[in-house]
C-alpha cells in the first residue's frame, strides 16, 4: 500500500486477525532538499491534505471501535 496510507492500513488487517508484513510503496519524499523546499507550494498543500485525511480516518477508525 501506499506510504502515507500503511498506518490505517496495518490497523484494519490486524484488526481483522491477520498478521500484515508492511512493504511500503511510493513514498512521498524526495532525497533533495534546498532554501526553497520551505517555502509553501502547491504540492506541499497536496500532501497535507493527504495527511489530514490519514488522521481524520485514523481517529473514525478509532471511534468506530475498529
């Protein structure tokens, strides 16, 4: 599964008895850094926007029982 998504998902397979092995897949980061990869970007508010859905699906997760 995807990098971002490996958190929800290990938690729904075990939550379901399995035992998942965790192999994750297209991470988001990149090895190169510079002055300007600080500054706000189009493509940073993409990736938080991934990474609010992933705590907002964790704490429905959590609030379902699952």
């Amino acid at each position: 599964t995807s990098a971002y998504h490996l958190p929800r998902a290990m938690r729904s397979f075990r939550r379901a008895g399995l035992e998942p092995t965790a192999f994750p897949v297209d991470p988001l980061a990149r090895g190169h850094f510079s002055w300007n990869s600080w500054l706000p970007s189009l493509g940073s508010l993409q990736i938080i926007q991934v990474a609010w859905r992933e705590y907002l699906a964790l704490a429905f997760y959590s609030l379902r029982g699952w």
